[in-house]
C-alpha cells in the first residue's frame, strides 16, 4: 500500500515515525503547509497540558504562519484518527485535507479526510 502513497504523503509518515521513536512519546505526527513546509511534533503529556501529536503539529504550523494544509499523517498505536485530530487539521486546511494513519512501524492504513 505504501506505493500508492505521493512520495510527499510518505515523507509525512517518515517524519512522523521518527519524532515517535526519536521522543519515545505514544504518537509522532507531521503535516505538510501550503508552501510545502513541514511540521512535526510528538504527543505532549505535561501535568498542567495534554496534546495528541497531530493538534500540536497543527498547532506549530499556525504558531509558524501557516494559512493552509495540503495533507497530515499520524503514526500511533491507535485504529483510527480522532475527531478532535481531525477537527484540528479542518480548521486549518478544510474538509478535503487528507489524513493519513501509519501504525508504528510505519504501514500506512486508509487516508480519511479531516472533513
């Protein structure tokens, strides 16, 4: 399935797995802006704040000055994105930005979108 993928797209789940094992945090995500600028970010699990990996990589692309999103990817344990992932990534890039999950070892599953 990781053919499939725009190379750009598995750039993303690349990043993402990285920062995951790089942290040793539950999620690593990455998105990629509508220059082309990417952004990564792991979970935040901090007493007083908690952020899923994607938000907080949403989160650092405003924080940078990102007006839009071409695609996010997540790579996690998890069997699906969540609806506040994808909530985070429509605010910024619409309903048809695509989502996509990889399991830990980086295979990816099936792109949703955030809409």
């Amino acid at each position: 399935m990781t053919d499939a993928l725009d190379p750009e797209d598995r750039k993303l789940i690349t990043l993402a797995r990285a920062t995951r094992a790089r942290n040793a945090v539950p999620e690593g995500a990455a998105v990629r802006d509508e220059t082309g600028r990417t952004y990564v970010a792991g979970t935040v699990a901090l007493e007083s704040l908690r952020l899923s990996a994607l938000r907080t990589a949403v989160a650092m692309a405003v924080a940078s000055g990102a007006t839009s999103l071409e695609a996010a990817a997540v790579v996690s344990e998890a069997e699906a994105v969540t609806d506040a992932d994808r909530a985070a990534v429509r605010d910024l890039g619409g309903p048809a930005t695509p989502v996509l999950l990889a399991g830990p070892d980086g295979t990816p599953g099936p792109v949703v979108t955030a809409g």
